[in-house]
C-alpha cells in the first residue's frame, strides 16, 4: 500500500516537479545572462585599451528585453553599470597610457640628455688633452730649440775658441819663428 502511495503521489507530484524544474532552469538561465553581463565588465590591470574597448562594444551589443521576464529591470541594471564600469575603466587606462607615453618621452629625453652630456665631456676631455699634447709638443719643441741653440752657442764659442787658440798658436809660431831668426842672427 505505502509503495502504490508513493508512486501515485510522485505521478499527482510530477508536472509540479517538472515545472518546479524548469522555472529553476529558467531562473538559472536569467541569471546567468545577468552574470553574462557583469562579467564582461571585469578587468584586469594588465587589460589593454583595445580589450577594453571591445568589452564595451560588446556590452553595448547586449540586448536586455522582455525574454529575460521578471529579471529584465535587473539585466537593465546590470548592463548599465558594466557600461559605466567599462567607460572608467577606458578612460583610467587611456590615462595611465598617456601617462606610461608621456614618462617614456621623458626617459628618452633624459636618455638623450645624459648622452649629450657624456658626449660633450668626450668632447671636453678630448680637446684638453689635445691642448696638453699641443702645450707639451710646444714645450718639447722649445726645449729642443733651447738646446739647438744652446748647441749652436757651444759650438760657436768653441770654434772662436779653436780661431784664437789657432791665432795664439801661429803668433806663437811666428814669434817662436822670430825668436829663432833673432838666434840664428845672434
């Protein structure tokens, strides 16, 4: 008796069951198209403008209407505040683009600074070793000059030197020549 009571109750129960069913599959499905929606909203840091874009373009593309029954005020809701969270999220990414642009520009600009710089030391460091190698050249030149003339000078001094002592030599000889004349006279 119980167990033909209980097949009968489950027969009387079953289209409640069935229905019961399907308005939970129905209700999923609602709530998984709203889900659908809030879910394309989401972002992550590393999400590019272009991503971000096309997740707008596409929560834009949703269509929220009478299909959706009791859950399209909710579905409505939904899909606004993903637009709206998509179009921060565009304009915070599109400004920390242009932030990331502008920083870049900067280092390429300090970048190139620093390398004027280490050129114009290059530059500096150069020339004044140019100038120490023309001072020292200069230096080493009029020291050998100094010394030519110097040379020139000794070599003068000697030969004057040489002429008298050749003079002194040959008045010695002709005195020398003299005396043995005045001798040979005596």
């Amino acid at each position: 008796f119980c167990k033909k009571m209980d097949s009968l109750r489950d027969e009387i129960l079953a289209p409640r069951d069935d229905w019961e069913q399907a308005e939970k599959d129905r209700i999923k499905k609602h709530e998984d198209s709203i889900e659908s929606i809030k879910n394309n909203a989401r972002y992550y840091i590393d999400t590019t403008l272009v991503e971000l874009k096309q997740s707008l373009a596409s929560a834009e593309q949703v269509i929220v209407d009478s299909s959706l029954e009791e859950f399209e005020q909710e579905a409505k809701i939904a899909k606004y505040e993903a637009i709206e969270l998509l179009r921060v999220a565009i304009a915070n990414r599109e400004k920390y683009e242009a932030e990331q642009a502008e920083l870049e520009r900067l280092r390429q600009a300090e970048q190139l600074r620093q390398q004027q710089e280490r050129d114009a030391q290059i530059a500096r460091e150069a020339a004044e070793k140019a100038n120490r190698e023309a001072e020292e050249k200069a230096r080493f030149e009029s020291e050998r000059v100094q010394r030519e003339k110097a040379e020139s000078e000794q070599r003068e001094a000697r030969l004057v030197a040489e002429k008298e002592a050749v003079v002194l030599r040959e008045e010695a000889l002709k005195r020398k020549a003299i005396d043995d004349a005045k001798q040979a006279e005596i």
